[in-house]
C-alpha cells in the first residue's frame, strides 16, 4: 500500500512537474543570426535570477558544447550524452548536466552524426530537468514546424543583413503564418548597428516590436570562448545585454 502511495504521489509530481513547464523555441530566419548565442545568454541570465531552473536543448546543428567548454567544464565528472542515450533506446528520465545554474542537453561532438527522429526530440523536451526549457531550432529542419508548433512561445531571432533578410525571407513567412495562430512570436533583432538603415530594415520585415540587441564587440565574444566562458558572464556583454534580455523576459508567459 505504502509503496503505491508513493509511487502515486511520484506521478502527480511529475505531472505537475510538466504542466509548470515552459517551452520556448528559439530560431533564426537565416544562418548566422545568433540562435545559440542568445538561448546561452538567456539561460544565464534566467539562472543568475534565483527564480528559475532553464535548460538548454539543442535540436539542430549543435555548437555550445565547443563554444561554451564543456569539456573543461565537465572534468572530472561525466557529461551525459542525450542524443547518444535516445538512439540507443536508454532512459533519460531525471537525468541532468547541471553546471552555472543550468541543465545542458547539448550535442557533443560525438554525437554529431547521430541523427534521432522528431518524436525522440519531443521525448527529449518534454523529460528534461527544468521549468524553463529553451530550445534552440539551429539548423534544425522541422518539417511544417510541427516541433516549433508544440512550443509554448516562439522566440525568432533576425540577423538585419540584407543578405541574410532576404535568404530567410520564407522563413519569416511561415513565422509569420505560426504567429497567426499562436500569436506568441517574440521577434529580436539581432546584431543592430549604425550600418543598419532602420527604415529599409522594417519596411522589408513588417514585424511590429521587436526587441533590438546591439551587436556585441567580437573581441569580447573571442575572450568568452578563448576562457571556455558563457559571454553574459562577462561584465562587458553583460553590461550590453541585460536590458533586451530583460525585455525579452517580460515578453515570457510565465
């Protein structure tokens, strides 16, 4: 009697463990637009405020696991590998890669051929340790959005490249088409600088609000991962970064 009580009360805290979940999906309309930079700064940035457990989840074309040193970061202890796991049909439930406050699902380098279908992806999402799970869509190919669909919130990241506008131009287009359903797209601007022409910039988008993060100086962006570093650690990215990720924030339906 004991242990089915136990084993009850088991099940109602995961359930009520997965219905606090946030799922927020983040993707570029273009290549280059700073997906994983952004979702690794938001998730120190939600870690650094006390109030909340984030994950990362690489769906597409990992690159934080080099980019951030996990290797460095995880001497001496092991780095639990996802991908790896689901391919072989292993469980992964309650299983973590905690370090700074945050639970990492990345690809390792490893793991960069193993290719795992979009239910094991949606298992993926749905078991990982957090309340708020961002997902980072690089490169991912998601046919007729239906992953980016099951997210709670939409974050698209645009690079103001003309270049890169007009090469993730459908891609925009089927954002655009999400965020008639859902109407939960948060558009970043990413990267903007006095090159930019604004005018000619919003006149292309049509988007309405979108958030504008600066571009960050690349010296500081190479002594981030030179020092195996998350970049909103360092006080100078910091210093640029807080106030679009806390607008970014207030845009969260928590």
């Amino acid at each position: 009697m004991l242990h089915r009580i136990l084993s009850r009360e088991a099940e109602d805290s995961e359930k009520h463990e997965a219905l606090e979940k946030l799922k927020i999906g983040v993707i570029g309309i273009s290549e280059s637009s700073g997906v994983s930079f952004l979702t690794g700064c938001l998730a120190r940035y939600l870690a650094n405020t006390g109030n909340y457990r984030p994950a990362v989840i690489e769906l597409g074309h990992g690159s934080l696991y080099d980019s951030f040193g996990m290797d460095k970061r995880f001497a001496g202890r092991e780095f639990f590998r996802f991908y790896r796991a689901l391919s072989e049909n292993q469980s992964i439930r309650g299983i973590r890669n905690m370090d700074e406050g945050i639970n990492w699902v990345l690809i390792a380098p490893d793991e960069e051929k193993i290719d795992i279908s979009s239910e094991l992806k949606h298992r993926m999402i749905s078991q990982a340790k957090g309340d708020v799970i961002l997902c980072d869509f690089s490169g991912f190919v998601d046919q007729g959005f239906r992953l980016l669909q099951s997210m709670d919130q939409i974050i698209a990241v645009i690079d103001p490249l003309p270049s890169r506008m007009l090469k993730g131009y459908e891609t925009l287009c089927s954002i655009k088409i999400l965020e008639m359903r859902q109407n939960d797209i948060i558009y970043i601007i990413n990267k903007l600088n006095k090159g930019v022409n604004r005018r000619q910039m919003f006149d292309y988008l049509k988007i309405k609000r979108p958030v504008t993060v600066p571009l960050i100086s690349p010296e500081h962006v190479y002594t981030a991962e030179y020092n195996c570093k998350i970049p909103y650690s360092m006080v100078e990215i910091k210093k640029v970064l807080k106030e679009p990720l806390s607008e970014i924030i207030s845009l969260l339906n928590f």
